[in-house]
C-alpha cells in the first residue's frame, strides 16, 4: 500500500443505525485497501454512536469523531480539514458502494492525473421490505472512461443531466477544496451549491458511466421528509441554492451556454417558492418573500428563452404578473 495514494473516506452519520453495518461493510471490504475511514457522528440518538465505534474496534483503518448535532454539510466540511489523505471521497450512510468502486476510479483518476473521477449511480428503493434496485442507464460494470477539460466539465454538472451534483459518487484531490465553502445549515441541495465552484477548479476529470454507487431511497431522510416545517426549510435552501448557480453562471461568461437554462430554472423555482410562502408564511423567515420578489425582478424578461420543462403556460402567467 505505499506506494498507492490514500484515499479518506468522508462517511456522516446520524441516526443510521438501521443502514449503517451495510454501509460500512462496502466501504471495508474494497478491493482498494489504502483507505482511511472518517466516520463523523453528527449527533445521533440511537445506537449510531456505539455501531461507529464498534467498527473502529475492528478496522484500525476507521476513525471516529463524535460531535453536537451540526448538519450534513458542517460534518462534511469537518472531514475535509481533517482528512489525511490526499484524494478524498464520501458516502452516505445509509448507501452503499461496489466493491472494486475506489480500485476502479483510482486506476483511471491517477492514470490520467486527473482531479475529479465520478460515476454512475444505481438507484435502490424499498418495496415490501426488500431492496429494489433501478439502473438509471449502464448496469455493466466496466473501467471504461472518458476525459472531460474544465469548461465541458462545468457545462456538463449546470445541465444536470447526465452528471449530477453528488458528492458521494465522485473521488477528489484535496487541492480542490481549498477555499471552498460548505454551506452550513442548509438540509436540501448544499451539494448543488459547490459542486460548479468545485468542477471549475478542476483542470480535468473523468467519467465512468458504470452504476458503482447505489443510493438508497428511504422515508425519513433529508431528501424524503414532507413536513410542512421542514418542507418550507427545503423550499429556502432550494431557491438560495438555484440562485447562487444562476449567479455564477452569469458572471462567468465561459459557461453562458448554460445561462438561459439556469434563468429558467431559477425563476421555475422561485415562482413555486413564491406561491409556498403565500400559503404558509408563518413557516418562512420574515422578508424571505421580499428576497425572492427582489431576485425575480433582477432578471431582465427580454433576454429569456422560455423552456416548456420549466415554464407551463400558467407559471408563464404567473411570471408577467
């Protein structure tokens, strides 16, 4: 293992217990072995803590840092200064990952000297107690890969499409973090609030369309809950995050390709979070409707291409009043 580069694996966990042991099975049992395991202990109130440590028991390669409840993207961000490793990866804990995923994307980042290696991701649902696992498109599993340059690379994570904003599916130089800021606190799309900043530091990257991240699809999860409380906290970060990639699109006139597309979706969304606030506006920050009628009108309406996928012609309707 000297001379293979060592690779910190980011895993934040709270109120995991029920995943957690599968999760972390696939992260040990990797065919690449030069590992260095941070599991973070966000807070947990269930058996989350003493699972962690129990790991660490077993695996001299885990460490474990327990801490006050301070949210996925604080953790996170806490594990990348810690991290010794010079490549850095995560994962969410409750998914987990092919067992040659890191041997795989390593042999093609290093080959290459890339920055960023990602993949594809499977896709897991629970159905009558059993997993059910959905390809989103290559369920081979191959080491085929493509090369990407900074600007393809940028254009191709503002489309959203093939690429997405993930941080778990991807390996990382630590380099490319530097001065990058996690946004603290917020539950819903903080990875799609630094994934462009991230990408634009990124020299080249490469991609293997190969499923070898499976992400599970559960109730009770940041991305599952619907409570109107927090369903309104989701409905904030999702506009702060829509208009900080609309912003950088606009300032950087190398991915202008992407501009009308971002337009359209940041006024689709603010138009929805509009509508949010009027029905429920004891669950939003005082001024949060003021805000985002304040970024609507900062768009100039002739310089906007309307795209049907975002704009019915009622939400059109909506946008002229």
């Amino acid at each position: 293992m000297n001379n293979k580069p060592l690779l910190s694996v980011i895993v934040p966990c709270y109120n995991v217990s029920a995943f957690l042991d599968k999760c972390l099975k696939s992260i040990v049992n990797q065919s690449y072995h030069n590992l260095e395991i941070l599991l973070i202990d966000d807070g947990s109130t269930d058996k989350t803590r003493e699972q962690c440590e129990a790991w660490a028991a077993k695996d001299n390669r885990i460490i474990v840092i327990h801490q006050k409840n301070a949210g996925s993207s604080a953790t996170r961000s806490r594990g990348v200064k810690i991290a010794r490793g010079e490549l850095i990866t995560f994962v969410d804990a409750d998914d987990w990952i092919h067992p040659n995923m890191y041997r795989i994307m390593l042999d093609g980042l290093l080959s290459e000297n890339a920055d960023i290696a990602q993949c594809g991701v499977c896709d897991v649902w629970i159905k009558d107690g059993k997993e059910k696992l959905k390809h989103r498109k290559y369920y081979e599993i191959t080491s085929k890969y493509t090369v990407y340059d900074r600007v393809t690379g940028v254009l191709k994570i503002l489309d959203d499409k093939e690429w997405k904003s993930y941080m778990c599916n991807k390996i990382y130089k630590q380099s490319v973090f530097q001065n990058i800021q996690f946004p603290i606190g917020r539950g819903l799309d903080e990875d799609l609030s630094i994934m462009h900043q991230i990408f634009d530091k990124c020299q080249k990257s490469i991609y293997f369309k190969s499923e070898l991240y499976y992400y599970l699809h559960r109730e009770g999860s940041i991305c599952s809950s619907i409570e109107t409380k927090n369903l309104a906290k989701k409905i904030v970060d999702r506009g702060n995050a829509r208009w900080e990639r609309f912003m950088f699109t606009q300032q950087n006139p190398e991915y202008h390709t992407m501009l009308n597309k971002m337009k359209n979706i940041f006024l689709s969304v603010s138009l929805t979070s509009l509508r949010s606030v009027y029905n429920n506006p004891t669950f939003f920050p005082i001024g949060y409707a003021q805000i985002v009628h304040n970024r609507i009108m900062s768009i100039e309406n002739e310089q906007i291409i309307f795209l049907p996928e975002y704009f019915s012609k009622i939400k059109r309707f909506e946008y002229f009043l």
